[in-house]
C-alpha cells in the first residue's frame, strides 16, 4: 500500500521539477532584459559586497525560498484540479488570482528574510523589521515587468512570478 500511495507522489515531484526547469528555460529566453543586465553581473547590486560563504548562502536561500514557493503552489494546484477537476473554468481563474496574491504576499515579506540573513554575516547590522505591510501595486507590477536596469533581486523575484505563472499554466494544461 505505501509504494501504491508514494509512486503518485513521485511522479508529481517529478511532473514538478520538470515543468518548472521548463518554465525557467522559456521565461530566461523570453526576458531579454535579465540577459543584458545579467552580462554586467549587477555591479551595483549588495550581494558583491558579500564574501564566498556568506555569497552561497544567500544564493542557498534564495533558492530554498524559490523551490518552496514554486512547490506549494505546483501542489496546491495538484489537489484543487483533484477535487474541483470537474468545474476547471472557475478553478483555473481562482487559481491564477490566488497565485498571484501569494506571490504578492510572498514578495512583499521576503526582504525581511534576506535582511535578517544580512544581520548574521554582517555583525553590527541593527535587528529591525524592514518591512511595512504589502508591497504597493504598482512595485509589484514592476517587479513583473522585469525592467532592464533592475537589482538582481528584483529579477530574480520577477523570474520567479513569471516560472510561476508559466508552470501554473502548464500544470493546468496538462
């Protein structure tokens, strides 16, 4: 019975990863703005200011925030087609709204993570809450818009809404 029930989940961490390398490989092509800035290797951006094991950690972070983001959503996506699969128009809406007020909600609370990783690697940085309620909208969409002269935070996060939207629908078209 548990190699019954664990093959699915399996093959749904598997659908996962797949659509998601997917998603990032199409959003990377279709984002020119993210190459030509990323050719320059940010040279304004703070994370230069970090030594190697500070660096991969903050790299380490982000990557563990982006996979958990994209993971929640992929699987809360997997149980809503299971239980609502018959009424997919209202769901598939639903779903897209709710994905994109996570990922405001998300987007707009992260920085208190990476400040507080940049108080551990960087003594003296004062404890602080650096953030004040949600992002404004218009941020937001900027965010979306992955504008050329961005910080790398700014378009790694965009990178993350588009493979998550891409990934969404795919997941739905499947």
């Amino acid at each position: 019975m548990a190699a019954a029930d664990s093959q699915p989940r399996g093959r749904l961490w598997l659908n996962f990863f797949t659509v998601t390398a997917f998603s990032l490989a199409l959003c990377l092509l279709w984002n020119h703005n993210i190459w030509s800035t990323a050719l320059s290797l940010y040279p304004e951006d703070s994370f230069h200011t970090l030594n190697l094991l500070p660096a991969f950690g903050l790299a380490a972070l982000t990557l563990i925030t982006t996979v958990a983001l994209l993971a929640a959503s992929w699987f809360a996506t997997a149980r809503l087609k299971r239980k609502f699969g018959k009424y997919p128009v209202i769901v598939i809406g639903l779903d897209l709204v709710s994905t994109l007020l996570l990922f405001w909600i998300v987007l707009s609370f992260t920085p208190q993570i990476f400040y507080s990783y940049y108080t551990i690697v960087m003594p003296g940085l004062p404890a602080q809450w650096v953030v004040h309620g949600l992002l404004p909208f218009n941020d937001y969409l900027k965010v979306l818009k992955i504008l050329p002269d961005a910080t790398l935070a700014s378009h790694t996060a965009g990178l993350t809404g588009w493979v998550l939207l891409c990934s969404k629908c795919i997941q739905w078209i499947k």
